[in-house]
C-alpha cells in the first residue's frame, strides 16, 4: 500500500537529442547577448529618437540600397517581416516623414519605400546612439582578434552572415 503522504512521481519524458554542454552554452550565450543588447538598443534609440530598433532596421536597410528605395516586399524579406508587420512599419515612418511610398514603376502595383532626407538625418542621428549601446555593451569587451575571431565564428556558423551585404541572402 502507497503511503498517502509521499510525493506522487510520475515518470516525464525525457529530452529529446539533448545538447552537449558546449552547444548548450554557445546557444544560450548568443541568445542571451542578442537578447541584451537588442533589448538596450531599443530602449536608448526609442527614448533618444522617438522610434525604436525596429524602425531603426527599416532605415538601416532602406540607406544601404540603390537610390535609398526598395519594393515594400523585398524590404519586408530583408527585415524579416510579415507584410502587415512591413506595412505597419512604413506607415509609422512615413507620419514620421522618414520615409515616402511611391508606386513602383515596374509593376505599377506595388510600391517603392524611399528613406528621405529627413529619415536619413534622424538615421545619422541614431546611428551614434546605435554604436555607443553596441559598443558599451558588447564590443568594447573584446580585442581586435576577439572581433576577428567571432565574425569568423559567424560566419563558419552560417555562411553569408557576415559576408554578404544583404541579408538573408
């Protein structure tokens, strides 16, 4: 007979494929920094420029392309966003004037995100706030062969990560 007072156990699945000690703390190291830093650098671009990280990446994305333009769609892939997650994006930047929609000549359909002169100034603007958080809380730590080496890291990890200019390749 059980005794009333001892703890039921039930027997819980195992895990599955388990990581090694040191995947496990590759892992959760980069989730942990990434989580971090992401975490900051939204906090101090928002309070210091009145948009967060996210529209940051938009303006980000939009400056390093031909003419400071892209279709909505492509920019949406580059951010990785849903097209209402992309739609809701540009119109927050466009109230902002930060960026304008054009129709895309190509298709006549679609429309072309540009970054304005104003959304490039407040982009240069948060690009110091930007670099100092980075810098504070991550590269400042490490020597130039650590940088060297953790963009080798990265690059082993997932190839074009850091060596292609657009992303996801």
């Amino acid at each position: 007979m059980r005794d009333p007072d001892a703890p039921v156990t039930r027997a819980e699945p195992a895990e599955p494929d388990p990581f090694t000690a040191e995947e496990f703390a590759a892992w959760r190291g980069m989730l942990r920094v990434h989580s971090t830093v992401f975490r900051e650098l939204d906090r101090a671009v928002l309070k210091a420029h009145g948009f967060g990280i996210d529209s940051y990446g938009v303006l980000i994305t939009l400056v390093t392309a031909p003419e400071h333009r892209l279709p909505i769609g492509e920019l949406g892939l580059r951010r990785n966003l849903t097209p209402s997650g992309i739609s809701r994006s540009v119109d927050r930047l466009a109230k902002l004037d930060l960026v304008e929609r054009s129709t895309n000549p190509a298709d006549r359909r679609s429309f072309l995100v540009g970054l304005t002169a104003a959304g490039l100034r407040r982009l240069r603007e948060a690009q110091v706030t930007h670099h100092r958080v980075v810098r504070e809380l991550l590269l400042s730590r490490l020597d130039e062969p650590d940088l060297r080496c953790l963009g080798e890291v990265w690059e082993k990890a997932m190839p074009g990560t850091v060596s292609s200019p657009i992303w996801p390749l």
